[in-house]
C-alpha cells in the first residue's frame, strides 16, 4: 500500500490508522506548498487535488475518514473496527460527527484565517464558526465523562478520525473549557504508534523548507 499525504494535514489521520494496524505501506509525501497537489500525475489519483490519497492494489480512495474505516475493516482481527454490531453503530456514529460537526467548522476558521486570500475572509464567520464548535466539542465533551475511548474499552475508528480534530481544535484555544477532551488529548498522543502533533508535523515540514 502506498498513502500519499503531505505535513500536518489530515494524511495524520489516516497516518495513524495505518500505524495502530502495524499495516506494511510507503508513504509518498506530496508537496501541497509547492504545488505538487495540482501535478497530472497526483491529479489522475485524486482529481480533487487534495490529501490523503490510499493506494491499494487497484484501489484508490480518498478522504481520511473513509481511509481510516477501510483500513479497519480490511484488517478486522486488529480490532479498530468492534466487532459488535451495536458498538460498531456507535464508531461510525462518531465518526460522523467528528466530520460534519468538529471538522466543518475548523475548516471554515482556517479558510478565514489565512487560506482565502484576505478579501474573500469574513471575521464573523471565524466568530460563528468558533461558537459552532464549541457547542459540539461540549457534547463530546460531556460523553467522554469516565471513559478512556470515544466507543467501547479500547481504540476504534472514531478515535482515529477524532483525535486529531481534538488536536486541531485545541490549536485554536477551542478546548479550554472542556476538560475531558483536553485529558483524551493527552492520553491519545501519548499512544507509541500516535502521528506527530499538528504543530511538530507542520515545524518539520517549515524545517525542510
């Protein structure tokens, strides 16, 4: 297998989805700075232009959540995926949230912040989109009360996908109030087979610049 993925991006997710399957795969950096995204070559994998991309055998598939779930169900016996059909509800129940109601809203702060070019951003929606994410960092906050993993009593998808929206969030001082999701920070990324943090993977790509 080969992940295409770039830096602090979410190739992090997929990165760590691979790692905790102890799956055998060659990463391919993909340069987004210096537009290597946009390449005919990289565009034929993802037409999209963006990153991750999974190569395995005749399939290539995008988008790190869907990465993350194929990966867990192509090697079920390690576990990521539950194998009870209630509790693997549950993993895809919050994975779907992670990627509508955490994600969505991180992306429309970053777009505003610095990726639109600086007419085309709007300050009141960072304002609304901060409000957004907090309110449903809140519900996951409250639903991490004496647990240790987003779904059952060990490491599933949705941590995979989750934790580091939580590491981007907390990037943005989006976290403060929420103390069980500041604590299920800690603990996942003091995981041996855990990606870099978003602020090492983005040090390392600006070293290497």
């Amino acid at each position: 297998m080969k992940l295409y993925g770039f830096g602090p991006t979410r190739s992090l997710r997929a990165l760590w989805g691979l790692k905790e399957l102890d799956s055998d795969f060659e990463f391919v950096p993909v340069n987004l700075a210096a537009g290597e995204h946009r390449r005919p070559d990289f565009l034929r994998l993802n037409p999209a232009g963006k990153v991750p991309v999974l190569v395995d055998g005749d399939l290539v598939l995008t988008e790190s959540a869907a990465i993350v779930m194929y990966l867990a169900d192509k090697y079920r016996d390690k576990g990521l995926l539950p194998a009870d059909l209630k509790e693997r509800a549950e993993a895809y129940r919050w994975v779907m949230f992670a990627v509508t109601e955490l994600e969505q809203p991180l992306w429309r702060i970053t777009r505003h912040t610095f990726l639109y070019p600086e007419a085309k951003r709007l300050p009141q929606d960072i304002i609304l989109a901060r409000e957004e994410f907090v309110a449903m960092a809140t519900i996951l906050d409250r639903h991490m009360e004496g647990r240790e993993f987003i779904v059952g009593d060990r490491m599933t998808i949705a941590d995979c996908v989750t934790a580091y929206l939580i590491d981007w969030a907390n990037e943005q001082h989006l976290i403060d109030t929420c103390p069980q999701l500041r604590a299920y920070l800690a603990r996942m990324y003091a995981r041996p087979k855990a990606p870099q943090r978003i602020a090492e993977a983005f040090a390392s790509v600006q070293a290497g610049t």
